[in-house]
C-alpha cells in the first residue's frame, strides 16, 4: 500500500510587497535584500488569520477532487501561527468548510510542518485510520514578524497550501520513502521566545522582541544546508536513487543561498531545483505544498515523476520525502 497526494492547491493573499517599500522605512536597499535572500516580492495578509488563507485553497482543493466537505474523514494543519492557542486551527477549518465526519488537529514544526504533516497522513491512510486526509500547510508569518528588523522583515511572507492524501491505486507510486530527524539543542537558535507557558504574555520579564521571532542566521544557514542535504543523501542511499533519477526537487524556500547551496551538495542542475522564493518569501509551512501545486498548475508534472521534499526549521526539525507523483487513486 501507498498513500498518494489527489488533489493539490494553494492561496496567497493579493497584496504584493515589493523590495522597495523596505527601503522606504529601513536601511536596506533592493540589491542588499537580493544578494542575501534572492527574494524580490513576497505576499501580506493584510486582514484574517491563517484559517482564512486555507479555507479558499481547501475550498479549490476539494474542486478538483470532485468531493464534498462531508467526505473528508481528517484535517491536520501544519502552522506556527495558529488563529488561536486554542481551539486547534484543524477545528476552526472543519467548522469553516462544513467537513462534519472530520476530526483533527494540529502540528507544530516550524518550516518542517508540511512533511511532518505528509508523513503523518501517509502512515494514517496506509493504516486505515483515515480515508481522506486533508492535509494543510499555511502561515500568516507577518503576524510574528517584527518589520523593524531588516534581518527577519524582508524573508517571510503569508500563503497557504492544501492537499488532499488517500489511497493510491497503485502501490509503487505515491509516497514511498521519508527520513525525519529533530534535535532540541537547535531551539535556542531560532525561535519564538513568548507566549508559550514557558514564558506567559503576562509575565513581567516579557519584552514586546520576545513576542516576534528570534533567529540566528549563521547557525541556522549552516546547519540547513548540512542537515537538508544529508536526508536527502540518505534517502537516496536508502532507495538506491541517482542524481538523475530525481524529476524534482522541491526544498523548503527559507534562502536562496541555503536552496542553490543544497542542490550544489547534492549534485543537482539548475533546472531541477524548484524555486517560488524569489516571488513569495518564506511562508514557512505552505513553501513546499504551494510549489507542488505551481508545478502541477504549470503542468510540469507527469506519472511517476520523483519528487524529492526536503526541510528544515526551528526546533531543529528536518527530513527528506520521495513522493512519485500519481494523484490516481482507489
């Protein structure tokens, strides 16, 4: 058995942010924020929450596969800006989408959210826990960012992708192969220090910087590019896979540099990286299923095609997936 993603869809919100409204208000210019980011254009959600970027791509998402809301059986949102503590986001999306035999939650791994969330789905529908899962990457990063700090304002941005995993109707295709590693000690490198019980928003010592996120662009830069490029060596190795034998290679967009640095260790050409972040930013958990679903809108994708995922985040969280890409299913 496999598990196949059926359907795939993504929303950004309509307001572009160009390079130049940062140099209005900061000490940055266009060239500086290309040369460090390659980023020249991201999207910001001006009004709603994370919900409200899902809901519209659910919405398409459920369209294309031809199905009702009813059908659904599971919703898993992968975010780190929640509308709420709690409720979990998965019931506010239930609850928008009408999707009333579902049940859900939520996972938190930072930029590693998706894969975590397609792992996830994958082991319940080869289990037959779930039928249907839909499975929702999305994140509202302007909610966390603090945009008078040049360093974190520039790289993020908002958007939201949703996939629908089942079973494929054939067992060599869909998703074959993950490798998954996390390592706390990573934490304290990027993060987000307040609101969490370990620091309440009404403790004394908090500072309003604690409320925003806190990265360390070395240690992170080092270890993405050391950390991605290994899992996905290592599942190469594991399925006994070349170079060539990848149709793409879909990284998580958190730098330019980090993304070219990756497919430079692993040996790959130009033309098999997939890059959305010149245009949209790091929207941290919706990167990799809103290129996924660029590629298939582009129809760039084919029966059979390999996909390798690759990932890395806070925490640190970062892992590998192969999916052979067939949205047949049973």
């Amino acid at each position: 058995m496999s598990a196949t993603i059926s359907a795939i869809s993504h929303y950004l919100p309509p307001t572009i942010i160009e390079n130049s409204y940062f140099e209005n208000y900061l000490d940055t210019t266009n060239e500086w924020i290309l040369k460090r980011t390659g980023i020249t254009q991201r999207r910001f959600l001006l009004e709603g929450a994370t919900s409200d970027m899902i809901v519209p791509a659910a919405k398409r998402c459920l369209e294309m596969r031809r199905i009702k809301p009813k059908e659904i059986d599971c919703i898993i949102v992968t975010t780190v800006t929640p509308d709420y503590s709690f409720p979990a986001t998965a019931c506010l999306v239930q609850d928008k989408l009408g999707c009333k035999n579902a049940w859900g939650f939520d996972i938190s791994a930072a930029c590693c959210g998706f894969l975590y969330g397609l792992i996830t789905a994958n082991a319940m529908v080869n289990s037959g826990a779930a039928k249907k899962v839909l499975l929702c990457g999305a994140d509202k990063m302007t909610s966390i960012l603090d945009l008078n700090d040049r360093s974190q304002a520039v790289i993020f941005g908002d958007g939201a992708g949703v996939c629908i995993v089942e079973q494929s109707d054939d067992p060599r295709l869909g998703i074959i192969d993950h490798v998954a590693h996390i390592d706390g000690s990573g934490g304290k490198y990027l993060r987000k220090e307040a609101g969490g019980s370990h620091l309440p928003p009404w403790h004394s010592a908090v500072k309003l910087e604690d409320h925003y996120i806190h990265q360390e662009g070395q240690a992170v830069y080092k270890n993405a590019v050391s950390e991605m490029s290994n899992a996905v060596l290592e599942l190469m190795k594991r399925q006994r896979m070349k170079k060539n034998d990848i149709t793409w290679f879909v990284p998580h967009q958190a730098n330019m540099r980090i993304i070219k640095s990756v497919g430079e260790k692993i040996g790959l050409p130009d033309e098999k990286v997939v890059i959305t972040i010149d245009k949209f930013g790091n929207t941290t958990s919706a990167t990799i299923p809103t290129a996924i679903s660029l590629l298939n809108e582009e129809r760039k994708l084919r029966i059979g095609d390999n996909l390798i995922l690759a990932s890395f985040g806070g925490g640190f969280t970062w892992g590998s997936l192969l999916l052979k890409w067939n949205p047949y299913v049973k």
